[in-house]
C-alpha cells in the first residue's frame, strides 16, 4: 500500500479537482483558497480516504476508469429501456426476487463500485454484501443458481471494473 | 346557537379590522421600502452581491452574534441534560453493511471540502456560514451512522468551537476599534464577485461555518450516545 505522502498527495489532488468542480473558474484567488482547503482536509482525511495512494493515478487506471464511465452509461440506458418497457406493457412481465450472486472483486472500493453500479442500474438493486456474497433484488429473475446469476449481474460491470481495480 | 352569534360577532370585528388597515393602504404604491432599500445599496455599501448574506452579518451582525449564542447555548443545553445517561454504554448488534462503511470513507473529505465551499462562498452565492456548517456536521452523521467505532475527539470540538466563537467577537471589537461600531466592516469592499470582497463577511462566515460545523458535530455525536443506551 502507497505511503503517507503519497495518500496526503492524492486527496489533496482529489479534493482541489473537486473544488475546481464547485467553483468553476480559475481565478487566482479561488485556485489559492480550494489549494489551502484541499492541503487541510488532506491533512486530516487520507488515511481515510485512500489506501494506494497515487498509484490510483496510473494512466492504465485513469483510462479504464473513463471507459467504465461509459460503458456503464451504456448499461444504464439500456437497463432503463428494459425497465420502461416492463413498466409500459399491459401485461406488466416482471419476475421480481431475491438472487445469491459472488463478486470477483476483492478489494473492498470494488465492491462498492460493483455494489453500487447494480444498484443504479434499473431493475437490480443490492440489498446486501458480505464478503463475497451479494443479495440482489432483480426485477425479472433468470437464473437462481449462484453461478449463472453472477455471470448475468455483476459479471457485467466486473469484466470492465478488474482491469483497474485490481 | 349563542356559540354560534358569538363566532359570528368576533369574525365581523376581525373583519373590520383588517378591511380598515388594508384600506390605509394605497394600491399599487410600493411597501418594501426597506427590502428595495437593501437591494439597491448593497453592492454599493457592503461590496457583496449576495444581499441576503450582506443584511445577515453586516447590517445585523449583531443579531447574527445572537444566533451564534443561541445555538451555542441549545447545544449545551442539550449536552447537559444527556450528560446523566451517558454512562452505560451498549454493544451494537449488527455491523453497518461494506457499502456505508466504505462509502462513507470516499464521501467525507468531498462533504468538509463542500460544507467549506459554501461557507467561503457566502458572500457571492447562496449559503453561508450556517448551512455551511451543518453540511460538516452532515458529514461527521455519516460517520457517526456508518461507522459505529468512530468517535470525534470532545476536547478538540470545544477547543475549535470556542477559537471561532471568540474570534467572531475579536472581529467585531476590531471594528469597534477602527470605525467606532461593533462588527464595522474594517476591510475594503473589493471588487464584487471576487472572492475577496465585501470585507469582513467572509472571515465572519469562516468563523460561523467552523462553529457551527464543531457545534452540531459535538451536538450529533452526544445524541448518538444516549440512542446507543436505549
């Protein structure tokens, strides 16, 4: 795991490129303001915030981050396309229940982002992670074997999360 | 019946009074004296383009010293009364799940350097030093709700609160000091829209976010205690 420094470094970095966010503009006074707060929180919060510190920032990393922003858009749509058409079609084809399904991600942040990517993706909402065992509620159920179920819902995100999780 | 007549006779006195001062008042003339005074001159005389945050510290900083003591004091107020059944504490039964433990993690240095933009921003944006306290506190809950062993240290919350408390008074004794009224606006009024404008609003704001944020932490943090013995 990255050392202090490198911990402290990366927050910091996060923190001023969230308030470049806030405040949208670059002038000197706001640049030395979000530097000052973001060197402060920094301070306080790494250890919290981060464990690998700048080796977050691997360009392998940074890009397939920003493919998995789109890819996961992509899933999003089409996930609120099915879900629309359930919702819209007289006969109403929903399934709903409860799966057992086992991630392949092993780093606690992966999880979250697993956990997370299902639960915002329409028609699939996580009730719980322990360990490597997710409950997830699927509003049209297609397979109740954990093997196939894991394949179907968070295999999806994981095939694009591993590359830079891990 | 009689509880009837007599409803009716008060609605008829109610009614009178109200059509004889809506009467008194000429249609179509302009009331917000005072609300068009503030919008016209703020810029002009305080440098801030938020006009609300200009009436809040420098027009009626003192009633915003009030407030400050207000909350201060239902703080410990609230502190004092929990402060008999805070001994016997209660193992938790079941652990927070893995997405708000490690959620929580991510989110709590982006809510401080949020709850700090807002307070910086109040003399240019909407919010300031209340809201933008509350939203550091709001980060603190999240701990506090996710994570159940932590807890923030008492001494530095007090330490901190008391520093923004005394420096707001200190600001305002400067500008005693310099102009010959409490909390006068002893700095310049810069240029609108910067961030170093309008005086000493944003150091008073500073000061009520860092109170406020410590305040409501401490305040969070001794209700959470007392749920834990239920």
């Amino acid at each position: 795991m990255g050392s202090r420094l490198s911990k402290f470094l990366y927050t910091a970095l996060v923190m001023f490129l969230l308030w470049l966010l806030l405040t949208s503009s670059f002038n000197v006074q706001e640049l030395v303001a979000g530097a000052v707060i973001a060197i402060l929180v920094a301070a306080f919060t790494h250890e919290r915030f981060t464990k690998k510190g700048l080796a977050n920032l691997h360009p392998k990393r940074v890009v397939c981050m920003f493919i998995y922003f789109f890819y996961f858009f992509w899933q999003m749509i089409k996930a609120n396309i099915d879900v629309a058409w359930r919702v819209i079609h007289p006969k109403m084809p929903i399934n709903p229940g409860i799966v057992h399904v086992k991630t392949k991600m092993k780093s606690d942040f992966g999880k979250l982002m697993v956990a997370n990517s299902i639960t915002l993706t329409p028609g699939t909402l996580t009730l719980e992670v322990l360990g490597d065992d997710m409950l997830i509620h699927w509003i049209d159920v297609k397979a109740t074997d954990v093997e196939t179920a894991s394949k179907m819902i968070p295999g999806v995100f994981e095939k694009c999360l591993k590359e830079f999780m891990e | 019946m009689i509880r009837k007549l007599f409803v009716l006779f008060l609605l008829v006195i109610v009614g009178f009074f109200l059509a004889s001062v809506v009467v008194s008042v000429p249609f179509g003339a302009e009331k917000t004296i005072v609300g068009r005074y503030y919008l016209n001159n703020t810029i002009g005389e305080t440098g801030g383009v938020n006009a609300v945050t200009s009436i809040v510290v420098l027009y009626r900083g003192f009633d915003t010293l009030g407030e400050v003591t207000v909350l201060f004091l239902a703080a410990t107020g609230l502190a004092a009364i929990l402060a008999n059944t805070r001994e016997k504490r209660k193992k938790h039964k079941e652990k927070p799940s893995l997405i708000m433990r490690v959620g929580t993690d991510y989110l709590f240095p982006a809510a401080i350097v949020f709850g700090s933009y807002i307070f910086l921003h109040g003399h240019l944006t909407p919010g300031g030093g209340f809201p933008g306290g509350v939203v550091i506190a709001s980060g603190f809950l999240m701990l506090f709700l996710a994570q159940w062993h932590y807890k923030a240290d008492e001494l530095w919350l007090k330490v901190i609160e008391s520093l923004a408390g005394m420096t707001y008074v200190l600001i305002g004794l400067i500008g005693l000091w310099k102009l010959g009224t409490f909390l006068g606006n002893f700095l310049g009024k810069g240029t609108p829209n910067m961030l170093l404008s309008a005086g000493i609003i944003p150091l008073i704001y500073i000061v009520i976010g860092i109170k406020v944020g410590s305040e409501m932490t401490g305040l969070l943090q001794n209700l959470r205690e007392t749920t834990e013995n239920e």
